[in-house]
C-alpha cells in the first residue's frame, strides 16, 4: 500500500485511540451496556443504587471543592449542581430552571444564570456555546464530545491519545500538550 501525504496537525493515523463512553443510567437502572461492544458503558453504573451513590459523593466532592475555592454553598447553588449532577447531561438555562421549578423547588431565572455564570467561571462546571446558546454540564475536567448530528445530543467521551500520536503534534506545533478535548460530529450509524 502506498504511503499517503498527510498534512501536518490536520490528518493523523490513529492507532491506537482507547475511547471510554459515559453512558447514564435509564430510570430503571440499564446502564445501556453491550456485550458486543467494550467500550460502552465503561463509565457505567450497574445499578440504579449504584449510580445513585456515585452521583451523591460526586455531588459532595463538588461541594468541597466549591468551599475549597472560597465559594458560598446557597441553596440556589446546591439545587443547580445537584440537578447537573443527577441529569449527567448538557442542559440549556432554561431547561434547569423549568426542571427545577417543576421539582417544586422555587428558583428565578435571575439565580440560575447567576449561579451558573459563577460555578462555569470557577472551573467547577462546562459550558459549551452553541448556535442554540449555551448548554452547561456537570463536568470540567478534560474531556471530549460526541454530538450527534441529527438530534444535537451531546455525549462525554474520555479519550486517550497515544503517546506517539501527542509527540507528532507537539514537534509539529513547536508546543508542548499539557491536555486535549476532541470535538466529534457524526450520527447513528444506520441511518
């Protein structure tokens, strides 16, 4: 096979990608899991319990870590992140404060966005700007997406780069990578 011209930092081959999918649990505590495919579900619950419990020391772990940064811990804030959190979604403004306050919880749309500006300001939240407006996510640690190009849902994904593909780029770019999101476009396969 003939070697083809690849154009610096635009066209890679790709080995060796290790792609961990974070799937969230249905109501009744399918974690979406397939046998057929190991990838899935590897960020996972087993359990509707199971993820319960995830999802409340990660809700506790952001407390701390809002208190850490000197942050005040309001009920308005808390009902924000626990609903981020417990959703493990990307969701608009609007849909916390109509989630929010269908809960019964009573919160204005002043607080949300307010609240919301200062957790993604902190580095405690995502938030990604989309022709739509602004969706925000319960995670801020380096990571990708996957949008699906026929619904516009936003999927996590943990994906590791190889070693040898990260040193390409650096000695093309002359910079050193301290950390990468990829932005993944595609839809259903099948359709």
């Amino acid at each position: 096979m003939q070697p083809r011209n690849l154009s610096p930092i635009t066209d890679f081959i790709l080995p060796d990608v290790r792609v961990a999918i974070a799937t969230i649990p249905s109501r009744a505590g399918q974690t979406g899991n397939d046998p057929e495919n190991p990838v899935s579900g590897v960020l996972g619950a087993g359990s509707s319990s199971a993820a319960e419990s995830a999802t409340l020391a990660g809700v506790e772990a952001v407390y701390r870590r809002c208190r850490d940064l000197g942050m005040r811990l309001s009920r308005q804030r808390r009902m924000v992140l626990d609903l981020l959190w417990a959703e493990k979604s990307h969701l608009s403004a609007r849909d916390i404060f109509e989630k929010l306050n269908d809960q019964g919880r009573n919160i204005g749309h002043t607080s949300v966005y307010q609240n919301l500006e200062a957790l993604q300001s902190a580095g405690v939240i995502e938030c990604l700007d989309r022709a739509s407006g602004r969706l925000y996510g319960y995670r801020a640690d380096p990571h990708s997406h996957l949008i699906c190009s026929q619904s516009g849902r936003i999927q996590d994904l943990d994906v590791t780069l190889p070693a040898e593909l990260l040193q390409q780029i650096e000695a093309l770019t002359g910079f050193t990578i301290e950390s990468y999101t990829l932005h993944l476009c595609g839809r259903p396969r099948g359709q």
